[in-house]
C-alpha cells in the first residue's frame, strides 16, 4: 500500500488514525470505501477498516457523527470498528449535545453512545497507542495491517514507534 486515498483502498487490513482535524481526511476515506462497495464501481480490497480519533475539539464532531448516521443505514463492510477518544476530558465533562453518557455509580464507569449500530467504543483521556493497536491487530491471527495517519509530529512519533515493534506498516498521510 502506498500512501494516496486510492491506495488504502488496496490494503487489507487498514487501521485510520486522526487527530482533531485528520478526521476529515480519513472521513474521506471511509466514505469512499462506503460508496465503491455500494455502487460496485471499484473494487476495495479492504477486508477491516479500524478508525481511531484522538480528538481534543468538537470542531468536526457534529460532521463526523452525521456522516456516520448516513453510513450506518446500508454500510456493508462487516468489520469496521471505530474508537473516539476525547483527549484530556472526562466523560462527565463533554458537552451533552454531543453524546448520551449514563454513568454505573457501583463501577465508576461511564458508558457513551453517539450512534447505534457500529461497533464502536467512546472513551475519555489520552490511550496507550501501543496497547490499542496490540489489540486491534489481535483480533485477526497473521494478518497483515496497514496503518495511515493524519496528526500532529508528537503523536506521529508514538504511532511510528507502535508500528514497528507490531509489524503494522506506517504511513503518514
């Protein structure tokens, strides 16, 4: 896989990864994806599509969200997956025209729903990225991941760095 928007299309296993603004160009993407397998146009070799936002504004939040209601109707790829994670925030502190939030008082856990449907899991505060692609590449034995992202230089360098030691190849978009 190279590095262009056509070449995504050309990786099996692709894992998007935004931060803030990076979502746009990567919505692109899930959307190209959405329509060549609706219209059977061109072909995707895309097998799992895993999208993960590090977003610390709302800036594309709303255009995000109503992308996915849109997808989420007739969207055949099986296995897409997507993760926010609303940096440097708590849950209880996102602004409630954003998502539901419901909190287990027993737990001290908060559960997010922006959208039913997806598989797709919301969370609050910075991840380990190499925990994240450890588990994301888990879940398929021996299959080879593609990782393409769109973000600033400092969390570049850690998703580079997660890459190599998971054998996932990197690809600054």
């Amino acid at each position: 896989c190279g590095s262009s928007r056509d070449n995504t299309l050309k990786c099996d296993n692709l894992i998007n990864t935004a931060e803030d603004k990076g979502v746009a160009k990567f919505g692109y993407v899930i959307q190209e994806i959405y329509h060549r397998t609706k219209t059977n146009q061109i072909h995707s070799k895309v097998k799992t599509l895993n999208f993960i936002w590090l977003c610390s504004e709302g800036n594309y939040f709303e255009w995000f969200k109503k992308m996915l209601q849109e997808l989420d109707k007739n969207f055949d790829l099986d296995n897409f997956e997507y993760n926010i994670y609303f940096l440097d925030r708590n849950a209880s502190d996102l602004p409630k025209d954003m998502l539901y939030v419901s909190k287990d008082v027993f737990k001290k856990e908060f559960k997010i729903n922006l959208l039913p449907g997806f598989k797709s899991r919301y969370h609050a505060g910075t991840p380990s990225l190499h925990n994240k692609l450890s588990e994301i590449i888990s879940e398929l034995d021996n299959g080879k991941f593609d990782l393409f992202f769109a973000g600033s230089r400092k969390i570049k360098s850690k998703i580079k760095s997660a890459c190599k030691e998971l054998n996932i190849k990197f690809n600054n978009s």
